[in-house]
C-alpha cells in the first residue's frame, strides 16, 4: 500500500481588519504568494487547484514575497523571522534571519534579487536591510518612531527605498548599502499603510488611512503631488502598479478597488464589492495586485473575508472569485450522493464551503451560515445536514448550495451528527436528539456519561461515551432508542466512530490515539491493534468494501488501515500542521480527502490497498 499527495486544495490568505494584507505575483504573472495560518501557499493564477505549501514557520505567517527573479520567496511571521526559500516545490529553505522582536509586516526585494528590507513591530528597530542568501547586514532602516507598515525598493539602480509608517512619515533610503537620506512629514494626516515604486522607477505613491494618494519623485523622494481627493471614503490598504508605470490600483476599506491614470490623476474605473450601498465588513478590499508578464490586464484583489476577486479593465464584475477557508477546518464530511465527488467543509468560525474534487473548486454555501465552530457534516438524499457550536442544526441544499428551510436549535451543545434511513441522530452532551423530516422526533438521555461522538447505519445508532464506553442502539419505527450491546475495553474517551457502509463493521477511536474495529453483532473485537497514533482520533472513515479505513489524528498524521493486515499500514506524516480534523474516502474510494488545522483540504493518492 502507499499514500502520495496528488492535490492541495488551498487555504485562503489570512487577513486582519483595519491592517492591509500583502500579495504577490511572480514575473511571468503566472503565481500568486500569500500567507496563511503558520503555511505560505503559492498557488496558480488560472488554475488556483494548483498550489504549493510552505510549512517552515513555526509562528503565524504575514507576508511573502517573490522576488524579482521568480525563484526565490522571502516570508516573514510574528516572531520577527524572515525566511527565504525556493518557490518551485516550496520545500528547500535558503535561509532564516531573525529581523525584529516583533510582527513582519511587509518585505521587498531589491532588482537585482539579492537584497532584501524586512519591516515591522520591534523594539530597538522597526526594520533591517540583509543580503538573501546569508543575512548579512546591507544598511539600516531608520527615521521611524512607531511601526512600518510597509517597504518598497526601487527596482532599478541608483537603489532607492522608501518606508511608511504608523507615524505618519516616509523615509526615504538611499542603498546600497541602505541609509537613511530624508523623510516626508505632514503630507499624510492618518498611518500610511501602503507604498510602491513604479517599475520604471521614476514615480513612488503612499497611501493610507486618511484615504490620501501622495506622489514623490522616485529618484530624490521628493512630493510632486497628491491625487483622488475624495474618491475612496475608507483607509487605503494598498496599491500596485501597471507594467508600463501609466497606472496603479488602490484597495480600500469601502469596499472598493479604484483603477487611477497617473498622469491624470484620475480614477478611470471603480470595482464596488457587495451590495450596491449596503455595508458588508467582509466586502473591505485589504490587499491587490497586478501581476506584471500577463497580457490579459489582470488585477487581483483580496477581501477581507479571505476571497481573491480577478477583475479586468473594463469588466464592471469580477471575472472569478477564488474562495476558502482562513481559519482551521474543524469538520469534513463527503457528499450523499456516495461517489465521493463532493466535499463538505466547516471552518472554526462558522463557514461552511462546498468543494469538487475533481477540478479543486471551493464555493462558501448561500445564506446563514453558522455563527461558530462547525462540529460534524452528515449528509442524506441530497441534502447536507451540520450542527455547531452556535448549538443549531443547519441542513444545506446539496445542489443550491444553500442553507435550506429551518434552523434547528438544540437543547445542548452538539457533540457530532450522523443520518441513517432518513433519520438524522444529534448527539448533545446531554444525550441523543433524533430528527424526521427536519422535525424533533425523540430524544434519548444519556444520564451517567456525556456523548462524545455519534454514527448510524440502518437501525443501528452508536455512541460513543465520556467514559470510554461505545454504546450500541437500535431504532424502532417509533423512533425510540434502545440499547443493544456496549464495549469498555478503551483506555480513554472515545472520540471517533464509523460503520462501514454495509454496518457490519464499527471503527471506534480514542483520545488516546488508538482505534478499535468491532463486529456490530454483540461488538466482538475485529482489530486493535491500529494503534499508530499519538494524539486524539478526529476522524474515522471505512472505504467502500469495508476491507480499509482511513484515519485522521491531532497528531497531525493520516493514516489508512488494512483489517485483514492490520499491521500493515501506511502513512501521511505531517499531513496538516496543527492536526487532521477530519478525513474521507473520494473519487469511488481511490484516493482520500483530509483536511486540518492548516484551513486546507489535501487530497491524497491511495495505491495498492491489501
């Protein structure tokens, strides 16, 4: 048996409100860097499905940046450390130079991809220029007395770099090596959070909160003039430059990403996000670019709900929006139809996306979502049923992808849903609430222990128990549960269970990492010996036959499990950094689907099963 990854479907950027997100592009204007939880994703423009995961930061990730020669990517997290590494396979670290003491909130590379300038929040200095390859010193970044919010080199020489500041200034460097030559006060009255050179050199622009665009010569850094008063009504988060130098875009937090002619200080087209004067937070535009080497004129923007927007000149409508997640996936859980197509997941804030596997397309599913952590997906004849901590049933519209009809609220906090025979069995701290036709049907309580996790086959329902019991029901037409079997042979509370899909099978994991597999008839022991994991089981999911299972542990590994060989099994290590909260059998049991912490979905290939 083996297990390789042949897709990652990627998180969304992390972003922050009121702090502008940093994108880039390569040269050919064929990938898109960004930061994302403790990963660095390069992905694919037109093909988004394909991407890459960089996973050398042990803190949370800010900001990466291609450098000029597209091979290399600098990136920089929360504890002040910037690594540099090879954009190809996102694997082979060049080098790691701690910076700061604090937040890297933006980083540029010089022309010649050699230097690098990371900014930030430290406590003796806000920033330092190094060489890339060894972290040697090149200059100083000085003249700020509170955080740099951004940095930009001139991209041709003489070397000239300019930094923006929550002090309402800009530096202006002259390099190589880096020293400070003058600074421009009182143009801003508001943190600057944006600068950019353009890339013939001659112009700089800054822009802020106060909702000002501010020229300066790109040679000498002085002001030569201020442009759009009045145009954007929120902060500007961000700009970038055409290739020619003729134009630049703005992003702001009015939800709008404003297209401007230089020489006339203009904006030529306004893209407005979210309904047409409503007020939608999620709509703010926190981060563009405009990756130079395309010749479709592509400019992509980035919400601050984590959606990347591709707009063209021209087009009033985003031509594509690219969705996720941005917070860890908490809930996985596969399509009713059985095939293995379609993917269910639910995040740590409450959204629930809906995935194709085979194109690697995410959509966040219509109307109320969840108003926090999605616990389990169960889903039957076309429809998806996902209960949360909010303490709500939700069930989605498989094929409108929204939320449908009522919202049922439960009598406690929901522990896992499973659906069997058109019934759907929510397991609540308290006991078990079994629904008919979206309506409250029974209810079973559980008086001497806490449910813990939940699964139903036919008339079969099993609950697994706060204190290391799996319990076995049976359901009558009356839509009562009585008890026909329990085990008490696990260690430690049982956290995960799975029938296979004939029912004669019952995988049961614990907080302890090992997995039991029982014969449903009197819960005879299958297997115990799966016992690889060293963290708590989060998931469980048996292939078509019921000859294999698939597994998923906060110890961030996946592992697939034979019953006739239990001893042969093969792994995933490190599938997702911060663990594996859940897994599933796709594309007709060939390959796996898992998905975790890092707010991404992997898709696995699973050969030679025996």
């Amino acid at each position: 048996m083996s297990i390789t990854l042949e897709k990652i479907l990627a998180a969304s950027s992390t972003t922050a409100r009121g702090q502008p997100t940093q994108l880039s592009t390569d040269p050919k204007g064929e990938r898109i860097a960004y930061a994302s939880g403790k990963s660095i994703f390069v992905r694919s423009i037109d093909n988004p499905s394909d991407s890459k995961q960089y996973n050398g930061h042990t803190a949370q990730t800010t900001v990466a940046k291609f450098s000029p020669s597209g091979f290399y990517i600098a990136s920089g997290d929360v504890s002040g450390s910037v690594r540099v590494w090879d954009s190809i396979e996102a694997v082979n670290t060049k080098g790691e130079y701690h910076i700061i003491s604090g937040r890297i909130n933006d980083i540029a590379w010089d022309g010649d991809s050699q230097r690098i300038i990371a900014v930030g929040d430290g406590r003796e200095r806000f920033g330092h220029a190094i060489t890339a390859d060894s972290g040697n010193s090149v200059g100083e970044v000085s003249g700020h007395s509170k955080v740099i919010n951004a940095v930009a080199i001139r991209p041709l020489r003489p070397i000239r770099a300019a930094t923006v500041s929550d002090d309402m200034a800009m530096c202006f460097l002259h390099g190589a090596p880096f020293k400070f030559n003058s600074k421009a006060t009182g143009l801003h009255k508001g943190f600057i959070l944006g600068t950019a050179f353009s890339p013939d050199g001659n112009t700089l622009v800054t822009v802020g909160a106060d909702k000002r665009i501010q020229l300066y010569d790109g040679k000498t850094g002085e002001p030569t003039k201020s442009i759009g008063e009045g145009e954007h009504t929120g902060s500007i988060f961000a700009v970038s430059w055409s290739k020619d130098s003729k134009k630049f875009v703005t992003a702001s937090a009015d939800q709008t990403v404003k297209l401007w002619d230089v020489e006339a200080g203009k904006a030529t087209q306004t893209w407005r996000f979210g309904d047409e004067g409503g007020v939608s937070i999620p709509d703010q535009q926190v981060g563009v670019v405009w990756p130079h080497g395309r010749s479709d004129g592509l400019i992509i923007s980035l919400s601050l709900g984590g959606d990347l927007n591709y707009l063209v000149e021209g087009n009033p409508n985003p031509i594509k929006v690219v969705q996720g997640h941005n917070k860890s996936i908490t809930a996985l859980g596969t399509g009713s139809d059985g095939r293995g197509q379609t993917l269910w997941t639910g995040s740590f804030d409450g959204r629930v996306c809906n995935w194709d596997v085979a194109s690697g397309v995410g959509t966040v599913v219509d109307g109320q979502s969840h108003t926090n952590q999605v616990t389990e997906f169960a889903s039957s004849t076309g429809r998806a049923y996902s209960v949360g901590w909010d303490d709500t049933l939700r069930i989605v519209d498989e094929s409108a992808n929204t939320f449908a009809g009522e919202t049922q609220k439960l009598s406690a906090q929901p522990k896992g849903v499973a659906s069997a025979d058109g019934r759907v069995y929510v397991a609540t701290i308290d006991g078990v609430e079994i629904y008919v036709k979206d309506q409250l049907a029974g209810k079973l309580d559980i008086p001497d222990s806490q449910p813990t996790s939940i699964a139903a086959q036919g008339s079969q329902v099993a609950v697994g128990l706060s204190n290391n019991a799996v319990r076995l029901y049976k359901v009558d037409s009356g839509n009562k549960l009585t008890q026909s079997d329990e085990a008490k042979n696990s260690t430690a509370q049982i956290s995960a269970l799975a029938f296979s899909k004939d029912g004669s099978l019952l995988a049961a994991g614990n907080t302890a990492g090992k997995i039991c597999a029982y014969k449903t008839g009197g819960l005879e022991i299958a297997t115990d010996r799966w016992s690889a994991h060293t963290g708590r089981v989060t998931s469980i999911a048996w292939n078509e036959a019921g000859t294999h299972a698939v597994s998923g542990a906060l110890d961030t590994n996946v592992f697939v499990w034979s019953l006739a060989r239990p001893g042969s099994r093969v792994k995933a290590l490190n599938a997702h950094k911060d663990g594996v909260s859940g897994v599933a059998w796709v594309d007709g049991g060939k390959k796996v689907a898992s998905a975790g912490g890092d707010a991404a979905i992997k898709i696995w290939n699973v050969a030679d099963l025996q």
